[in-house]
C-alpha cells in the first residue's frame, strides 16, 4: 500500500476500503457472520463513506458507477487472492484465476468471461438503493422473482428486480 492508500503492485488504481471486514464490524477473524434470523452471529450493517482525491480535479458529471470495479476479496491474503466482482468486470492481478471454472463457475480469461455462473448468474451485484438480503441457504431467485430474467438479459429485463421479494425470505 503507497502513501495515497492505493495497493501496489496492480495496473488499475486498487483502493482497499478496509482489510478486514471480520475486524471492521469488531469481530475477531474466526467469528462467523450470516444471514440468519435471530442469530448470535447477527451484525449490523456498517455504512462506509470515503473520500477520493484525484491530481487532476474531475467533475462529478465525469464519474460514471458503472466503470468502477467495486469487488471484495476474501481469505485475508493480498497475494493470490479470491476476488468476487461484479459480472463482467476483470479480476485484479493479484486475483487467483486458478479458481475460475471449478464447481458452478463459468468465468474464463481466454473467454474474457468473468464472476459469472454456468447458469448465467452474477457473483455480485449493485443494487441502487438499500437492499433486503436473502436469508441465509436462501437462493436470491427464490427471493426475488425477477432477479433471474434481469441477470440472463444482461440487465435489459426487469431494471427494478430488487423491488419485488418475498418479505418472509429475507434478512430484516
């Protein structure tokens, strides 16, 4: 990490927001979080705000969401690592492609095809607005009716999914 909090080491500008999120809800690195309801391992969600400062000043007009490469990345390691991004977008180079293809997974680097299941279905997503998270072993097509027919469309069908769920399948 370089003095403006950018990871070294990449081609793209990386800025970690933090490194642990187990330690960022003060939690130690083996407690469980999820999904279910009434849980001991239930957390509140933790609102994140952060601040870019760019050498040449741009205007807010110019920043554009959908080309930002919002990712997570788990296991802790900053080498090697497993990445989820939203579908489409490039792992980093720190990212561990090994992993693409195995199990469920369609993402390919010879195909330019990544985060993205053999049933055309999205690692990650965003979502323009609070979102009510599927409860925990609960598939997010189960829960949101629309959700399937918007990932397979390439977000042509159905812009709005996320307002339309089953409220007794979902994490409040």
């Amino acid at each position: 990490m370089n003095n403006n909090r950018i990871e070294n080491g990449q081609d793209y500008a990386v800025i970690p927001l933090f490194d642990d999120a187990h330690r960022t809800l003060g939690l130690n690195r083996y407690e469980q979080i999820n999904t279910i309801k009434n849980s001991s391992n239930n957390k509140s969600p933790k609102n994140i705000s952060f601040t870019i400062k760019f050498s040449n000043p741009i205007s807010v007009d110019e920043l554009n969401i959908n080309k930002l490469n919002v990712f997570i990345f788990v296991e802790g390691n900053r080498n090697n690592r497993k990445e989820i991004h939203v579908a489409g977008y490039q792992p980093t180079k720190l990212a561990n492609t090994d992993l693409f293809g195995g199990n469920n997974d369609d993402s390919s680097t010879s195909r330019k095809r990544y985060y993205i299941s053999k049933e055309n279905l999205a690692w990650g997503i965003m979502v323009p607005t609070e979102f009510q998270w599927p409860l925990e072993y609960t598939n997010i097509k189960n829960v949101y009716s629309l959700f399937e027919s918007w990932v397979t469309s390439g977000g042509s069908k159905n812009q709005d999914w996320w307002k339309t769920f089953d409220s007794s399948k979902v994490y409040k």
